[in-house]
C-alpha cells in the first residue's frame, strides 16, 4: 500500500513546519468531528496538505492533562441565564453538564430503549426544557466555543494575518446509519453556531461526510506497512466511537493512487462507549454504601473519574488482569461506612465490557457474511477506529471472535483522532490538494424519489384504493405511486440521478412544486405506504410562459399546455443536491428552492 499523506501533530495541536501561511495558500480546510462523548478538530492549510494537525491545549484542571489532549468532552454548562458557562474539561464538577446531547438529533422512535432512558439523556432533556433550549441550541452552543478554540489554536501557528486571508473549508463528520433528517438538524446548528457567518476573505464552504468514511480515508493512511492491501480485495472499516459503532466495506479499487469503493451497504447501531461509562458508573455505586457516591465531594469525584477511569480503565482493560483495580477513595469524606479504596474485579469489568464487544463483534459478522453472500470472498482485515476502537479488550474480543480475520489498531490517539483527521482530508481533497485516497462510488442508505400519479390505472399493477378518476385526461389514474431515483443498496456514483415529469395546466400559473421522499425498506414499496417518509419539496418559480408550452387535446376536445422538466438528484452518500433541468438546462437556482421542513414526517 502506497502512502501520500501522514497526519502528524504534536502535543500543542501545532506543527512546527506549518508557522506563517505560504503565498501559495487559499484556504484552511478544518474537519470538525462532533461525538456523542469528545469531539475532536483537524485543520491544513491546502498548500500543505501533507501536514494535518489536531486541535488541543483544551482549558481544565492539571489532573486531566488537557493541554495535550486531542479531543475534548461533549459537555457544556449553563448559568442562571442560560448562557454558556464552562464546556468540556473546563466544566467544574460542582456543576451538572449537559452530556450525551449529540443524540438527541433523533428523534425518539430512533432512540434504542438502553439511551432513551439512560440518566444521562434522560437529564439532558430536563435541563434543555429548564433552559427553552432545544437540541439543535445547545449544540449551536457547543460548536461555537468548539470553533471560538479552534480558530485560536489555528491563529497561532498561521498568525492572525495571515488566518484573516485565507479562506475556510468545514467539514463535519456525521453518523451513516443516521437519518437524513438529523444531518439537515447539524446543518442548522452549525449555521447558529456562527462558522458559516461572513468574512472578508470569501464565503466559507460546508460539507459534511459520513464518520466511517472519515476514519477510513485516515485509517488507510494510518495502517501503511501493516497490512498489505490487494486491488480488488476488500476490507472492514469499523468506527467505534462513544454513542455509534459505524461500519462501512470498502473494495480496493487501486493502490497508487488509492482508489476504493463500497462494495455493500455498510451497518451499525447506538453501541458505544457511552453503555460502557453508564455501566461502569453503576458497578461504582454498587461498590459503595447506599446513597454514598451521590454526597461524594465532587471534585475528588470527577478526579478519580478522568484518572482511574478515562485515562486508566477504559482504554486499558483487556480481560486478562488477575488483580482487582484499586481506586483510592479520598479521605476525611465524613460518609458512614465509606472504604479507603474500592476494587473493581475483571469479573465485573468483563461483565460490562462483553456486551459492548458482542454487539461490535455482531454488526461485524453480519458485514462480512453480506461481502461474502454478494462478493463470494470474505473481507482481509478490519480496521478499528474510533474512541472504542482504541480499547484493548475490544482489539482482544474481535481477534478472538473473528478467526483468522486480521484486526488492525493503530497505535496512540489515531483510531482516536481518525474521524477528524480523515474529515479535513476530505475536505482538502474538494479544494484542489491532491487526493491521497478517492472514494469511486458507495452504497446508498435509502430509497430515494417521489410520487408520482399513473396513467392509466391498472388493475394487474395497482391497488383499488389508489384508482382516481382524471376530468382533465378522462382516465383513472392510479394515484400515490412512487418512482425511485436511487434505491437502497445501489451504488451511489458521481454521476447525477434523472426523472422525467410532466404537468397539464388549463390556465396559466407561476409555480409547480414538486414532492421527494425516502423509505428505509430493504424492498422500496412501488406505492405510498407507512415506510414512505417526506424528504422536501421542490419549487419552482418563475416557470416558461404559458402561451410557450405545447398544446395538446383530451379527448373531450379540450386543449392543456404541458410542461415537462426533469428532477436532478446528486449524492455524496450523505449530502444531497438537487436541481431542475428545462430543454436540458438547468434552471437558475434563484428559481428553485428546496424545502426540508417537513423531512421524516408521515406523507400527508
């Protein structure tokens, strides 16, 4: 495998070929990964692409050695006004943070049963409703001190002149086994956040690509020399972070340049590291005399927290430890009953750890076992990215379950910092740096389309329930049927999706509008049914003069106009971007709008 890039950062965040900005420089391209329980964020310049940095010096206490630190908690804290007070390492223990706020871009039906009720949530929801602040606020709120810290960090290496000059690239990583509807959710908050706000060196530019597929494009960066990767084998990418374990299978199209793509739809399911926290947290409280931990002094709390169990435990543990795990409790804590230290067995951390690793290790089964139905081979190697993904038991766990599967781990932070990384390589790549990894095509998550009414109704096609008659073609129509762009499990590639559509008018008017959907179903149903959701609405204004359109005559010997037009879909696999065509040409886009209010909702 060949390697173009190498993402090296040091403890600042800075690297130290990177001061000053080369004349040659137009944009900082800056990958924002927002995690359920640490974001991270990766910034290059496009003139030095090969040098990726990560975002640190996060402001908190000594204990948790957050200077060095290249991600930072997913927690922000309100004052009594509802202003941001603290966020990430900075929150004081003797305040109760917002955490876990990420998934509350879904909806409930979305929600497994083990986060909808989870504390955590449960109190995220109630402070929000304190607060009048809904999830999309308080993300807002989260992003903007995220980016606040970033575009410091960033200032420092590059100067402020020189960062006041060149232009933004934003690319921010999202879930792929997420609704379109939250992605449209992260668009809104990102926008409140201020980082698309104005700025005089030009507009900044958005996108947003799928976490797995982040952590792939680093990843492949990342494994160089440790695995060898054949053209047209295939390998498992699987990014373990704190709410979502992703999946996605890439095919190895070439290897110099790299040049991959999905070969089947990728997998996943809300069965991170944030179930190992809660558990942990519980066996905690088991250890200790009832109502104990909760009259614990907070700060000696959330000392023993980030030492013995984020820097310590979580990464560390791999299920072969005979000895107990000794946490010191602090003295002096006047609690009845309290001990000097509480041990934690392996047998209660393998209670906790096992079902996390069972269900990665299931979603990676199921994966492999649809390569091999589809492909006739099964994949080479997995690769584990993602906070999870740097557990030692879960490299362990999946070794063992696997076979003679290979499991690949990067060393240090980089599974860790793999989304973010691979993010703002993306985005690199879409402002003219050279590309080290493309992805050709990938596989679609979702039936894509939109309704459509059919003439004539046909009894050996159609349900009774959809037959209409038509006074203006004198013909039953079979009414509220679908006609798909993109179905589920079909490569997405570069080039656009068409449909044709046309529209009769007796009289002239300004505007049509035309209605988008999706449906989730293995098997895309060919009529309106409970699977088939709203996307948008198209509109269109400003439509040719009536006396241009054709004519044509029913056979009441009345005379219609009719226009037809084509709808363009284009997909990167999580973007979507459509437009109108008329004669071939795309219409203005000051003419077309695209409306997502309703996105998700039943159709009407």
């Amino acid at each position: 495998m060949s390697q173009k890039r190498k993402a090296e950062a040091g403890p600042d965040g800075r690297h130290s070929s990177s001061a000053g900005a080369s004349a040659s420089s137009s944009y900082i391209v800056i990958g924002i990964d927002f995690g359920t329980t640490y974001s991270g964020v990766s910034w290059a310049r496009d003139a030095r692409p090969d040098v990726l940095n990560m975002i640190s010096n996060w402001q908190g206490p000594t204990y948790a050695k957050c200077h060095d630190k290249q991600q930072v908690p997913t927690t922000i804290s309100y004052n009594s006004w509802g202003r941001p007070s603290a966020w990430g390492y900075s929150v004081p223990p003797s305040q109760e943070p917002l955490k876990w706020f990420k998934l509350l871009l879904l909806d409930n039906e979305h929600l497994p049963d083990h986060f909808r009720h989870a504390p955590k949530l449960v109190e995220a929801q109630a402070q929000m409703k304190e607060l009048n602040k809904g999830p999309v606020d308080v993300i807002a709120d989260y992003l903007r001190l995220l980016w606040t810290h970033s575009l410091e960090q960033i200032s420092k290496s590059v100067t402020p002149f020189a960062l006041a000059r060149l232009k933004f690239k934003v690319v921010v990583t999202m879930p792929a086994i997420w609704p379109l509807y939250a992605r449209l959710r992260m668009r809104d908050a990102v926008k409140k956040a201020g980082i698309l706000d104005p700025r005089a060196a030009g507009e900044t530019l958005l996108s947003f690509i799928s976490e797995p597929e982040a952590a792939a494009l680093a990843a492949l960066t990342d494994v160089d020399g440790q695995a060898i990767v054949d053209e047209q084998s295939d390998f498992v990418v699987c990014d373990a972070g704190g709410g979502t374990v992703d999946l996605i299978t890439y095919k190895m199209i070439k290897n110099d340049p790299m040049m991959v793509e999905e070969c089947v739809k990728g997998d996943g399911n809300l069965c991170g590291a944030a179930v190992l926290d809660a558990s942990f947290e519980e066996i905690f409280r088991s250890s200790l005399p009832e109502n104990a931990y909760d009259r614990l002094n907070v700060n000696a709390l959330a000392r023993m927290w980030q030492i013995d169990w984020e820097d310590g435990i979580k990464g560390g543990f791999c299920g072969l430890e005979d000895d107990a795990y000794n946490i010191p409790m602090p003295s002096g804590s006047g609690i009845e009953g309290i001990p000097n230290s509480v041990d934690i067995t392996p047998n209660s951390l393998l209670d906790i750890y096992e079902p996390v690793a069972a269900s990665c290790g299931e979603l990676i089964n199921k994966q492999m076992l649809e390569v091999k139905r589809v492909h006739k081979r099964k994949p080479k190697f997995v690769v584990l990215v993602g906070g999870l993904g740097s557990s030692r038991f879960l490299y362990r766990y999946l070794s063992r379950e696997l076979g003679d599967t290979l499991i690949i781990q990067a060393r240090g932070d980089r599974p860790w910092t793999a989304v973010a990384r691979g993010a703002a390589m993306q985005g690199l790549s879409a402002v003219g740096a050279p590309q080290v990894i493309s992805v050709r095509s990938r596989i679609a998550r979702a039936s894509y389309g939109t309704t459509v009414n059919i003439i004539p109704w046909d009894a050996s096609e159609h349900d009774s329930r959809d037959k209409l008659w038509c006074p203006i073609q004198q013909n039953f129509l079979a009414v509220s049927q679908t006609q798909w762009f993109l179905r589920i499990g079909e490569p997405i590639s570069d080039k656009p999706c068409r449909a044709s559509f046309w529209q009769d008018f007796t009289e002239p008017d300004n505007e049509i509008k035309t209605e988008l959907v999706y449906s989730e179903a293995e098997v895309p149903p060919s009529r309106c049914d409970d699977t088939v959701k709203q996307l948008c609405e198209i509109k269109w204004e400003n439509i040719p003069k009536f006396n241009t359109l054709p004519i044509w005559t029913n056979c009441e010997g009345e005379d219609l106009r009719q226009l037809v037009y084509e709808v363009q879909m284009a997909s990167d696999g999580v973007s979507l971007d459509f437009a109108i065509l008329y004669r071939g040409q795309r219409v203005a886009s000051k003419n077309v709008s695209v409306d997502f209010e309703k996105v998700s909702r039943p159709l009407e």
